[in-house]
C-alpha cells in the first residue's frame, strides 16, 4: 500500500521544503521506494534543496500538458536509488495545474512508489488545494512563532474541510535556550493550541542552512537535526520512537559556561 | 400521618411540574411538599424551574412554597399556574422555553466563522482568528482564544463564558471589549456580561 503524504504549514519559510526533501531522503534509506513531488510552480526550490536542479529536463506541468511521460519527467537522485524527484514549473504559475488533473499524477505515482512525498507551496489558494487534492494524510510544519502556529491553525481547519481530518505536526526550529528563557512559544503551548498529535520536533540548526545549499539533506548527516528526522522517518514508518530530549542542548551549553566560568 | 400521596410531581423537559391537589388543606399540602422535597432533596437540587398547578392558593400561601422551593432546591425559576382558570392547557408552557442553540462538538480554527439566530455551545477550543457570532449568548467548553460577538443583533444581556476566556477580543450586543495587551492565562472558567454599558469578566461561580 502506498502513502501519499502532503508537508504543509500555510506560512512561508518554516521548513516545509526541507522537511520534503529531508523526510523523503530517509524513507529511501530505510528502504522505500519515494517520489517526491513539488507543487509549488513558479517558485519551485525542492531541485535546490535536493541539488537535482541542473538535471531537470521535464516537469509537473510538462506530465499534465502530455508534453512527456511521468517516467520521463521523475528525476532519479545522485546519491540514492529508490529516489525520485517530479519537479515543478519555473516559469508558468500554480494556474497550469488543475486539482482534477494533480489526482492524475498522484494516482500514477501511487502505482509505483511506497511513499509519495507531496511538497506544498504557501498560502491557502490554488497551488494549496493542487497539493492536497489527491493526499491521503498530511504532516503540517510549524515553528513555535505565534505567527506561524496561527497559520497551521488555519491549514488544519482547511484540511479538515477537504477530509484530511487528523493531519501530525512537525514543530521546527525550536531554541530550548530561548523556550528556558520563556521569550519562545514552547511545545506545550503549540500543541495546546492545534490540538493535533506530534510527529517530531526538530531543533534549531544552522547545519540545515548549510546542507540545504549544499544539496545534501540533513538527514544523512549524524547531526542533532538529522537525527530528529530520523526519528520522524521511523514514526511515519508505524515505529514508536520516544521524542528527542532537547534539552540536551541546555546541558551542553551550561557546560560550556561552566567552563568558561572556571 | 397520612400516606397517600396527594401531590404529583411531573419531570418535563422545561422543568419540575408540582401539581397540588384540590380539596386538601395547605398545611397538609405543605407538609407532604416538604417531607417529598426531602426525601428527594438529592435528586431535585439544583432544578431551575419549577412550575406550580394549582386550583386555589392564597398569596401569602404562595410565598410559603416559593421559599420552601428556594430553600430546598435553589430553585430559580418558580410559577405558579391556575388550573381552575380555562385554558389550563398552557399549564406546561407556562416555563419559557429557550431560544434555540446551536451545539457543535468540534475546535474552531482560525479563519472558520460560526454564525447562528440563537445560542451557540461549542465543545472544543476557540482557536485565535476564529470568530463566532452569536444573536443569544456563546458558551465555549475550552478555550474561547478568538473573536465571540454574543447578542449580534443588540442584546446587550448575552453573555459568553468560557473554560479558559482569552478572547482577542469580546462583543456583546454593541458593545465592544478588548483583551489587555499582557493577558495572563485564567485559571478557571470566566463569564463575560455587560454591566452599565461596559463589558465585565468575572468568575463563573460567582
């Protein structure tokens, strides 16, 4: 049976694009099979991420129109087989793509993958509606900012609304220092106020930035970040995985102080 | 001490209905009514309208029953209906129903509007950026973190209570309450009303 899991948070720039293309690389490493698909036309950046962007010959809209075969627009990854990448459109917009049409392509993705990866674009409008038309379950991404969580508040209610009734979420970037400090929104207070069950949390990591330009997802990397989506790769495979402790940072920084101190 | 049972007490669904017999003295009415008040007291508590069918009472009689009922049962709402009268048919009726309500066993997310002609009960949280409007009063069984307008067509006695009341902001009828900009988590349920032409928040078992 395959999955077909869309990574939303309505808001910009909290790491849905990451989480793909991170989430996707370590499915394939437990040993699926993965297409990921970026919806967000005309502001496509999973190739980036993925460092796939000079391979791209054919893309999503090229499959809708019949310009190609799917099979020919799916990019294989440099690094893993069992990978592959359906890119999105540069230059046309999230128009060219209808929610009748999206079905289409998941349905035949479906036939050939264990997991479809679905990366959504921001917003609530069109580009959103294409990316969830044809999902089974959703992961929404958030980052403990009350801007942010306000919006994954609404990308819950939308999804319900489209029959996605119990998406997980995935709180990134969270500081522990500042959370000690009380100047960031902690983990209990989001999921007080979305009410949806916890997939993982990902800790701050300037790593992330680095291997997202890079090319190379964090994932492989025996960084604290990979390791949280590694663990969330085992969670979204049916295992029961205990969440990271976070903390750990603390005493590592008060260590550090300490030393300092002595 | 007589055993027969002359009063009858009848549960309806707007409340308690005690019918007294016609041709029994008050005391023994009285008597009875408190001997099955007590026996009952448990099971009674807390009712809020009782309606009384006689066929004759004195006023000063009435006032026996009522506080009697108030004693007993906290009872809020006592009548008092004239069987002898014609149109004894009313009887029932005589307890104002309601308005209709709407009851929804779900969380309001943000951008969700709820909007109804009555009362709205909600199971579940409120969430900030949600709005419920309401033309009678808004009761929230969690966190009301949104917008809630009760009264929306001008009744300024609506009220909106909530498990956790944190509104951004509160309306009720005209009237318009902004929440502090340093709110601090309440720590038990609060009920909004309007008090001489201001929105007040106060605790609900007050």
């Amino acid at each position: 049976m395959s999955e077909v899991i869309v990574i939303t948070s309505g808001k910009g720039g909290v790491g849905k694009t990451t989480t793909s293309a991170n989430l996707g690389t370590g499915l394939v490493i437990e040993g699926k099979k993965v297409a990921l698909v970026d919806t967000d036309i005309g502001l496509r950046n999973l190739d980036v991420v993925m460092g796939l962007e000079n391979r791209i010959v054919y893309d999503l809209v090229d499959v809708v129109e019949g310009t190609c075969k799917i099979n020919q627009a799916l990019i294989k990854d440099k690094r893993y087989s069992g990978l592959y990448l359906l890119p999105a459109a540069q230059t046309r917009d999230k128009m060219a793509v209808s929610e009748e049409q999206m079905k289409v392509v998941i349905a035949e993705l479906r036939e050939q993958f264990d997991y479809v990866i679905v990366d959504c674009p921001a917003g609530i409008e069109h580009g959103f509606k294409n990316a969830i038309a044809a999902a089974d379950s959703a992961i929404v991404v958030t980052i403990p900012e009350v801007s942010a969580v306000r919006d994954a508040d609404r990308i819950i209610g939308l999804l319900s609304a489209h029959g996605i009734t119990e998406p997980k979420l995935i709180i990134n970037r969270i500081r522990p220092e500042m959370v000690k400090r009380g100047d960031m929104m902690s983990i209990e207070d989001t999921l007080d106020i979305l009410g949806i069950p916890l997939l993982g949390i990902i800790p701050e990591d300037e790593n992330i930035i680095r291997s997202s330009n890079l090319g190379e997802p964090i994932v492989t990397s025996g960084f604290k970040a990979g390791m949280a989506y590694r663990n969330i790769v085992k969670r979204i495979m049916g295992q029961e995985i205990p969440f990271m402790n976070i903390e750990d940072d603390l005493g590592f920084f008060n260590k550090l102080k300490k030393l300092f101190k002595k | 001490m007589q055993e027969k049972d002359n009063i009858i007490i009848k549960g309806k669904k707007e409340g308690l209905e005690i019918l007294l017999p016609a041709k029994v003295s008050f005391d023994m009415i009285f008597n009875e009514l408190q001997q099955k008040l007590e026996k009952n007291e448990v099971f009674f508590e807390g009712l809020s309208n009782v309606c009384i069918s006689y066929t004759t009472l004195s006023a000063q009689n009435r006032d026996k029953i009522s506080s009697l009922l108030k004693e007993k049962l906290r009872t809020i709402n006592i009548t008092f209906a004239d069987r002898s009268k014609k149109d004894n048919k009313n009887v029932s009726n005589t307890v104002v129903p309601n308005k209709k309500s709407l009851y929804l066993k779900e969380t309001i997310r943000s951008g969700q509007r709820v909007e109804y002609d009555g009362s709205i009960i909600i199971l579940g949280d409120v969430n900030a950026g949600a709005e419920i409007i309401a033309t009678g009063d808004i009761l929230i069984m969690g966190a009301l973190r949104g917008l809630a307008h009760a009264g929306a067509l001008g009744d300024e006695k609506s009220i909106v209570t909530a498990i956790e009341l944190q509104p951004v902001q509160l309306r009720i009828g005209n009237l318009i309450a902004v929440s502090p900009d340093k709110s601090s988590k309440s720590k038990y349920p609060e009920i909004a009303c309007s008090k001489n032409g201001t929105i007040t928040i106060e605790p609900l078992d007050k």
